[in-house]
C-alpha cells in the first residue's frame, strides 16, 4: 500500500482463481483502503469537543479500513476512493462527534486528503475461516 495513493496489483489471476499468486490464501473480490486521522481533524475534533484532549492521539488516528469494489487498476482504484471519501468523511466525524450541526461543510476529496491519510491497495487476503457476513 502506498501513501496518499492507490495500488493495483497484477491481480488479474489472483481475481479469476481466488487466490493471490504464490499464496493458498483466497482473496476477498473487494479492494481496501485504510484511513487514519491528521491533524487538521484533531483540530477540529478538539474545536468541537474540547472534553476530547483527554482521548490520547494514538486512540484518535487509529486506522479505519474500508472495503471497496474489487478493481484491477490504479486509476479505477482512485476514482473508488474518491467516490467513497464523502461516506468515509462522515463515518470519521460521526464516530467521534454525532452533532451534524458543527460538522465541516466541505467535505469533498480535496478536503478528505488534507484530512486524512489513506492508503489503498486491490489486493485482500482472506486468514478466516467463516464465512464472511454484515454484522
């Protein structure tokens, strides 16, 4: 996974059998990114919410990951995140502050990158043993 970028693999194989090349782990039909809180957000969280400065910044920028349609190329994997980073947007302000009211009103991509770390890649291995189900 990369930075602030997207990574698409040559998944084609992997994608057809369902499992990573070289590997006898199944791959999930799904991409992933992992987003992580900067400072621009602990900013405003503490704006917002000054009784969450006792919350230690390591709880706060914990990574989220975030399930994708399965894709094969990076530009494909971009434009994924860049649709999904309105969603990804409120599920992070929501999961600390539910007042919708005091919510940042642009959050478009370019406001989501400054926001936020993400890192994307096509490739999801499966280690479980159950079925994958939506809790």
């Amino acid at each position: 996974m990369r930075t602030g970028k997207c990574s698409c693999r040559a998944v084609n194989d992997a994608v057809d059998s369902g499992y990573h090349a070289g590997s006898m782990l199944p791959t999930l039909n799904r991409s992933v990114v992992m987003v992580t809180p900067k400072q621009p957000f602990l900013d405003w969280l503490l704006s917002v919410d000054p009784a969450s400065a006792e919350v230690a910044v390591e709880v706060v920028c914990k990574p989220v990951f975030y399930l994708l349609p399965a894709c094969e190329d990076d530009a494909v994997l971009e434009e994924y995140v860049r649709d999904a980073c309105k969603t990804i947007f409120e599920d992070q302000l929501d999961g600390w502050y539910r007042g919708r009211s005091r919510w940042p009103v642009v959050r478009n991509f370019n406001t989501f990158r400054l926001w936020f770390e993400y890192r994307a890649d096509a490739l999801v291995l499966d280690l479980g043993d159950e079925l994958l189900r939506h809790d």
